[in-house]
C-alpha cells in the first residue's frame, strides 16, 4: 500500500513539471503583422505614394475588404494568446497536496495576448491612409 501512494506522488510530480513547461496556444488572423511595430509601419507607408500591390506583397490579403464613398479599405487583425498555468493550480491537482482554497480561488492561468490591427484606406489604388494598433500584454 505504501508503494502504491509513494507511485502516485512520483507519477503525479512527473506531470506536474512536464505540465510547467506546457501551455495553450491559440493565434488567428493575419500572422503577416504580427512582428510589425509603429515604427516598421510608418517605414513602410508612405501616403500618396504606396500601391495596392506593394500592400498586398508585404502583408498578403487582407482578411476584410470594404468600400464605402469611393475609398476601398483593406483590414488585417490578428490575436495571439499563450497561457500557462499557474504552479498553484497544478499543485491542487496532486493527490495529497493541500493549498489553502483562498489561493486556489484566486488564481487564473497567466500568459501572453498579442493583437493588432491594420486598417489601410486606398483611393485610386493609392494608400490615403492607414491606422495600426498593437497591444501586447
């Protein structure tokens, strides 16, 4: 019997660290702007001059088209997301180890969020406009 919860224990801290290292990953959109900053953005546009073609060979399609009075607006989004547990929630998972339920209650996978938006507005197949947004947390 002793073996048995001395097995458990060793099988249960197995998972434990190899869950450590593990974590969910979700991405969607545009993966084209994920690595782009202000900075490389206002680089690359340059109002009254940049084409449609040379947006759509640096970013690809975009994944929403619109026109609306006579502009045509080309829209890339993408979110990016990795989270790990906490060591707290996997330690509950143990057989045996006890954790006060107030840090259990207060606890919440942690992680990164990437996402950002680009939204360019053409006229005449000339780039007007563009706005981009990124928030990395």
């Amino acid at each position: 019997m002793e073996l048995r919860k001395i097995l458990t224990v060793v099988v249960s801290a197995l998972m434990l660290f190899s869950a450590i290292g593990c974590g969910s990953h979700h991405s969607s959109g545009s993966m084209t702007i994920r690595e782009e900053t202000n900075e490389s953005i206002d680089q690359f546009f340059v109002k009254g001059k940049t084409t449609v073609a040379q947006v759509e060979s640096k970013f690809g399609a975009p994944d929403r088209v619109h026109e609306e009075s006579g502009y045509l607006f080309w829209i890339y989004n993408f979110f990016s997301m990795v989270a790990r547990p906490t060591p707290e929630v996997l330690l509950a998972a143990i057989p045996g180890v006890a954790i006060p339920a107030t840090i259990i209650g207060s606890t919440v996978p942690v992680g990164t969020t990437k996402a950002g938006n680009l939204t360019v507005r053409f006229k005449n197949n000339i780039v007007e406009d563009y706005d981009f947004f990124r928030l990395d947390q």
